[in-house]
C-alpha cells in the first residue's frame, strides 16, 4: 500500500535515487514489497540499472542449503523458460521461483534452486560457467533445447513416483490475467518446456509462482496475449498444448 512505498522510499540508501526508485516499482506486483526485504528490492534496483536489449544481469547467492539466481532483464519471447532450461541444464532442482514484469518492459526472475549434483561445489569456475550460458540464453546466442536434449535422455529412466497430471486455464480468478495452474511429477527440465509451450502459443508471461512438495511440481502462471486475457479458443489450445507436453515428459 502507500505507506509500505513510502517507507521504502525513505530508507533508500543514497546511490538509490527516489525518481529511479520509483521507476522501478511502476507496474510491479502489490506483493513485491512485503515479498522482498528492504535491502533486497535496493539490490534489485542496482540490478536493473543499463539494461539494454539481449543483456542479462544476474546475482547468484546461496543460503544454507538452497541457492538464489536473481535475472534481471528486459522482456523477449523465451525468456523465462531459456532461463529455466540453463538451470535445468547445470542440474539444478528448481524447488520455488517467480517473475515479474513492468509495463516498461523490465523482467525481474527469481529463482531458489538446490545443486543436488554438486556442479556449483565441484567446480571452481561453475559461477562463471552458469554466467556464460545464461548470457548466451538471454542474447539468443546459445540453443538451450540443444543444451538440454543430451541431459534429459541421460536421466529420464531415473525412478519417481506417479503423480496424475492436471492443467486449469482459467480467467476467473483475476480481471487482468488467464491463470494457469499445473500439477504434475517433477521432472528435469519441466518447467524449461512448459514455459516454452506457452511461449509457443504467443503467450507472455507476466508472474510465476512455483513449488515442489516431493515429486510433485505445483506451477501457477499468470499469462496474457497481446496484453489481455487469453479468449475461449485461446485458452482451450493453451490447456491442449499444455496436456500434450505433459504427456511427453519422462
């Protein structure tokens, strides 16, 4: 709410300017603020500054056991699940996320991942190596489908437990947004193609919230097309689209 901004506003450290601030909040989720910690939305601010098309800038931080990759960039068809396949690809187990984007075209993915393969801890360059994928990613440079065909085949005979897929497109629960909400066993690489498979229906997407209990994946994604909700046809081929590559999943 206002105070909430103002309060955020006020205790900025003197590099944050109050116009770039304010910038920088235009257009962002109301929860944003009570999401992120004061500090963490001044970094989020330093992070965006200079973007220019194709760039990518990213923070990767670890706490205890779980990981953070903070991405800001400005919005591309792919973009969020180019990123999530260059976590996918590096073995990462993506456990929560979420993605914001402004009306200025300003993209803000989070990422809290685990290394279960131990690439980030074996590997004295593996920052720099992450950071050199994800640049190519972003800048379309780099074929994160090709990156991810060879891995996926490697793992996919690894066991888990069945869980029944389901997929609800729905335009009831929001005024501004088609909502998406997918149940299905986690798998490597799946949000990387469900993400795709929307952006292959010309879907953006506006807001993800992810989480893993287990073996099951529970994604909610907040999508419009051409800025507005998804019509009947629209969200049936969506939902269609969606079942299908569930289907193809290992």
């Amino acid at each position: 709410d206002a105070a909430d901004r103002a309060a955020v506003v006020a205790d900025r450290p003197s590099d944050v300017d109050e116009a770039e601030l304010g910038r920088f909040l235009e257009g962002l989720p109301r929860r944003y603020l009570s999401v992120f910690g004061r500090s963490t939305i001044y970094e989020h601010v330093r992070l965006s500054r200079g973007l220019l098309p194709g760039e990518v800038h990213a923070l990767l931080d670890k706490r205890d056991d779980v990981w953070e990759l903070t991405v800001a960039a400005l919005d591309k068809p792919f973009l969020f699940s180019n990123i999530a396949g260059v976590l996918a690809y590096f073995g990462m187990n993506i456990h929560r996320g979420q993605a914001m984007t402004t009306p200025a075209n300003l993209v803000l993915d989070i990422f809290e991942f685990t290394d279960e393969e131990g690439f980030l801890r074996q590997n004295a360059h593996a920052r720099e190596e992450i950071a050199r994928v994800l640049r190519g990613a972003v800048a379309g440079s780099t074929d994160v489908a090709a990156l991810l065909r060879g891995r996926q085949q490697g793992v996919a005979a690894r066991g888990r437990p069945a869980v029944d897929p389901r997929v609800q497109v729905d335009n009831t629960a929001s005024h501004k947004y088609t909502v998406v909400e997918i149940v299905a066993g986690d798998a490597p690489g799946l949000l990387y193609r469900l993400s795709r498979a929307m952006s292959d229906q010309g879907c953006d997407v506006d807001l993800v919230l992810i989480s893993t209990e287990g073996h099951k994946a529970i994604d909610v994604l907040h999508v419009t097309k051409g800025g507005r909700q998804l019509d009947d046809d629209g969200r049936r081929a969506l939902a269609h689209e969606l079942e299908r590559t569930l289907e193809a999943t290992p």
